[in-house]
C-alpha cells in the first residue's frame, strides 16, 4: 500500500464508524461538550466541517477531544503558505501546562486566502475532577471574543436546578464584560454588552447517536438574559411555595439555536470590543485554574471588514481548500 494512502484510510474508517458517547459517563460527558464547542468553532470561522469530522477515543480518559481528533488528509502543494505550529499556545507554557498537570492539544487550519484558525483545547485536571467545558472564539483582527460556558440539561426533565455554583459562575462571567472597551468605530459596534453565554446543552441519557457534523440541541442565553430570567416567577419550580430556580425549555420562551448564535459572531454582531491577546491568555489560564476544559479558537486574516461581511454573506458551493496542521503534547496524567 502507498504510504500516501494510510492517513487517507484512517480518516476514511473513523468517519465510517463513530464512537458512541455516552452520557452517563464522566470521560464520554466532557468530550461531548469538547466536541460540540470545537465543531462550532469551524462553523463560525467558515472553515469545512470535515476538517473535524473523523475521531477516535483517546487512550487517557482524561485527555482533551482534540488528541483523538484525525485530520483530513489535504493536498498541501494546494496552498502556498507555511503553517508553523510552536510549543507555546497563546503563551500556555509546557512549563505552566506542567505545574497544572495540564495537557494543551492544537490544530491549525489555514485556507488558500491566508486565513488561519488556530483551535486549542486544554484539560489541567482529571476528568473526576472538571467543572465543565468553555469555548472561547478570538477573532483577531478585530480583537473580539465571545465565551460560551456549557450546563447540561437533565436528560429527562429538560432543565438545570439553579444552585449556588452556578450563580457564583455567573458572577465571574459577568467580571468579565470589564475586559471589554468602548465603540469608538462603526465595525465596533454590538448588538448589546455581553461577551459571555451558557449554552443549555441537550444530550440524551444512555449512549448517543454518533453524529460526524451536527452540533447538540441547546440554549445560547447572554448572561444578562440569565439574571432577568432568574428575578422572574417564570423559572420558579412547580411546587406550591418553591423558592428554587429551574432553566429549561418550559421556563424559557426566548432563546438563541445554534445557527443563529453562530450568525451572530460570524457577522461580528456579538463579543467584547478591543480585547488583547494578553488579555486572553490570562482568561484562559483563569479559566483552567478553577478548573474547566477550554476550547479555545483564534481566527486570524488580512480581511477588511469589507472582505470579511462579503465572505460571511456568501452561500456559494465552492469548496474552499486549506491545509491542517497538528501539534498534539505528550499526555502529562
């Protein structure tokens, strides 16, 4: 066999028979969530949703989703670019990594036009261990993120109980609109002030159907929505007298879906304004320490707002080409 063919193989039968993930177990729980976030960072970035279509399970059940991920083999004479991929990842050190049992797995996509997306995915505590999964989109040029912070939904009843941890998260997601400065120009402007999401994710208990592409049913709630909800008698509970909070689909009538989420960063209609990469390297490592997965993806180009309104409006069925690149580390559990 043509040592040519074997990368193309191995993508080829991942795709053909993908593991089933499990939610009633805590490994398959966080690379559900890895996963969801990581596909939805392509689908904003414009980038082919087979460049992360074929996956395999890790051997550490406490490894992050990328470091089973299996890239698309791609004709690398197609695009003139160098794509290099250092050791450091947004200056997430292997010496920082290390001192928090850490491991940091990136993969880079690059197209012809020199657009570059730059996805991270960090995991710096056992999976026993973790709070959840952030996603974290960047985009560059125009110094922007938004945040999306993930809260299951009970499988059964469709609903999150509102504790006492969740409103502390909601207190720090809410610190965070501090990094975020003010429009001074017409391509800075925001539909409103808030970077930070939760995504009420929907997944079914048992084992769940594999899927190559789609994205989970949920919930995009900007945090500020979230505060009006939680003052509001319509996330009570059912029980006469009940004090306790419920966000779910019965209590909330309003909500962003996934295509719609993703339109709006796409278009740059939501997100901080005038955040640096300092600036976002210190979230993320914020981020990890209290104990949460991050999937992090930085989009950058040379695009005007011009080029990048008129790509992001384009629904042509020209397939765009672009080269992918790893940098997996060396389990560190």
């Amino acid at each position: 066999m043509h040592p040519g063919l074997i990368p193309l193989l191995d993508w080829l039968i991942a795709q053909a028979s993908p593991p089933a993930l499990n939610s009633d177990d805590a490994a398959d729980r966080a690379w559900q969530e890895q996963q969801d976030a990581t596909r939805t960072v392509v689908r904003i970035a414009d980038f082919p949703s087979a460049a992360f279509a074929a996956w395999r399970r890790p051997e550490s059940r406490d490894a992050p989703y990328l470091a089973g991920l299996i890239p698309q083999p791609v004709e690398h004479s197609l695009i003139d670019h160098d794509i290099r991929v250092t050791g450091d990842a947004f200056g997430l050190s292997r010496e920082w990594l290390s001192q928090h049992d850490g491991r940091c797995d990136i993969h880079v996509l690059q197209d012809d036009q020199g657009r570059r997306l730059e996805v991270v995915n960090v995991n710096a505590t056992r999976v026993e261990a973790r709070f959840g999964t952030d996603m974290i989109y960047y985009h560059e040029p125009t110094k922007s993120f938004v945040l999306v912070q993930y809260k299951r939904l009970d499988p059964h009843k469709r609903s999150t109980r509102v504790d006492d941890r969740l409103l502390r998260q909601l207190d720090r997601l809410e610190e965070l609109t501090r990094l975020s400065g003010t429009p001074e120009r017409p391509a800075e402007w925001r539909l409103g002030k808030d970077p930070c999401f939760l995504k009420l994710a929907y997944w079914p208990a048992g084992y769940d159907s594999p899927s190559l592409k789609g994205l989970t049913p949920g919930m995009y709630l900007p945090v500020s929505y979230v505060r009006l909800l939680l003052a509001d008698d319509c996330t009570l509970g059912s029980r006469t007298g009940s004090q306790a909070r419920l966000l779910g689909y019965d209590q909330v009538e309003r909500h962003l879906v996934n295509t719609q989420f993703i339109e709006l960063v796409k278009h740059g209609l939501t997100g901080t304004v005038g955040t640096s990469v300092t600036q976002l390297r210190n979230l993320v490592m914020r981020r990890v320490e209290e104990g949460r997965s991050v999937v992090l993806a930085r989009e950058s180009s040379n695009e005007s707002n011009r080029e990048r309104a008129k790509r992001t409006r384009s629904r042509g069925t020209k397939a765009r080409r672009y080269a992918h690149q790893t940098h997996p580390q060396d389990p560190l559990f």
